[in-house]
C-alpha cells in the first residue's frame, strides 16, 4: 500500500532527525532481529486484545517490523513516522504509510480502534509538548479505544542512573553509547556514536521522558484516557508485585470519551 495523501508537514530542526536516521537503524538493525519483532508484535497483540475488525495506529512505525507481523491480523494497520527512509524501508510490511510529525498527526478524529508505540518513541519533548503529543493520540482513537505505550523504566534507571555500552556490528564497524538519567526530570540522555567499517563516524544524541506508573496515571486523566494495566515485557500478562527492577514499562489505556 501506499501513503495516505494530504499529511500535513514535518515539523524540522528536532534531535530526533540525526538520532532516528542512519545513526539509530545502522546501530540496531542487527538486533531487532525478525524473531525479535514478531514476539513484540504478539505481546502487542495479545496486551491489546486485537483482532480481525481493528484498525491499528503505529506510531513511529519506524521500518514496519512490528507491521508486518501485526498487519495480517487486523483490518487496517496504519504506520507513522517522520523518516522518509524509514517508511521506504516499509514497504512490504502490510501498513498503509503516512510521513507524519507526531505532535501535529495528520488523521482522523475517532478514526482507529487502538494505537500502540514501542521502544521510547513516542515522548521525545518537554513535559507539555509530550502531553499534546499523547492528546493528539487520544483524538484519533473512538470511545473506548485502546492505546499502549512502551518506554524504558525510570524506576530502575533511578538506581543506574548511569551507563556506557560498545558493541561490534556483524558487517564491520562498532557502536559506542553513554547514558545519563536524570531522575528529577525523569529524562535519559543519550549520546551514540556509529563507528563505520570506512572510519566515518555518525553521531547524535537523544533526550526522551519516561514516565513512572504514578506520572502515567495523572497524565492518562488529564488527556481523557482511563489506566487499565502498567506492566512490562518480562512480566506481561500477570499482576507483578513490583515493577522496580523491570527493564520497561508498558502502559496501557482506554480513551473514556
């Protein structure tokens, strides 16, 4: 399929375009491995209850992965993302594909049956402009539509606050990564650097917001939408005595009006 026609445009000059381009991909196609993806999807699916009539919202969809497996099991999947490569690369996936700014989506009122964003993708901003970004979301979604984010936890983060990683890439070439939370902000900042096989060096630096289950609550009211579960990936599906040693979080949510 095709792009939707008529988006509105890309808001520029955001960290998100040197961070989420070649930098980002080239550092972790290596990793989001097909047999990675597909479990995603099914806890996506399975969290969310989809099923045949639902029309799905991707937000930064990224290169489809999640898409392709999610596709075939509901009557429309649409994937958003603000890279155009990104969405050349989805091709394929199954996904209807709009070049779009999340913070100015370019979609319908009331138009899907339930929206998910997976891996911290979806609260790059300040704390006002997040809650614009998630009240855009909630617009696109009917009453009693379903939403699932999936961020890192900052409730283990406040404990390492710190961090560093290298790692070599399968065609050559190497990784380097420094982390910072800042627990007060409730914000990660993190500078990447891809070393390629020719020497040239692609580097850029995230901030995003991760919101703890208290912050998540508060925020879901005041755009409209009703808590239903925080969990994670490891412990998905139960009620987890604590959530402070999960590596994510996962917040799921119903639009009440």
């Amino acid at each position: 399929m095709g792009r939707l026609p008529g988006g509105r445009a890309v808001l520029s000059g955001h960290w998100a375009d040197a961070y989420f381009g070649d930098l980002y991909y080239e550092s972790v196609a290596d990793l989001l491995t097909a047999r990675l993806s597909s479990f995603e999807a099914a806890l996506i699916r399975r969290l969310m209850g989809l099923g045949p009539g639902d029309r799905v919202l991707d937000l930064a969809c990224g290169h489809g992965r999640h898409a392709r497996a999610l596709s075939p099991e509901v009557a429309l999947l649409v994937g958003v993302d603000r890279n155009p490569d990104y969405l050349a690369r989805a091709q394929g996936s199954g996904a209807l594909r709009v070049r779009g700014d999340l913070r100015t989506l370019p979609l319908r009122d009331r138009a899907f049956d339930a929206a998910f964003s997976w891996y911290s993708s979806l609260f790059m901003y300040g704390d006002e402009e997040n809650e614009r970004v998630l009240a855009g979301v909630v617009r696109t979604l009917r009453r009693g539509g379903r939403l699932l984010v999936h961020h890192d936890n900052p409730l283990r983060l406040a404990r390492e606050p710190g961090a560093h990683a290298e790692w070599d890439l399968a065609g050559g070439g190497r990784v380097e990564e420094d982390s910072r939370f800042d627990p007060a902000a409730g914000v990660d900042v993190c500078a990447r650097r891809v070393i390629r096989p020719d020497g040239t060096v692609l580097a850029g630096t995230a901030r995003l917001r991760y919101y703890t289950p208290k912050e998540w609550e508060a925020l879901a009211r005041r755009v409209g939408l009703r808590m239903t579960s925080i969990t994670s990936s490891w412990q998905a599906g139960g009620t987890p005595d604590s959530l402070d040693d999960a590596p994510d979080l996962i917040a799921l949510a119903e639009k009440v009006e």
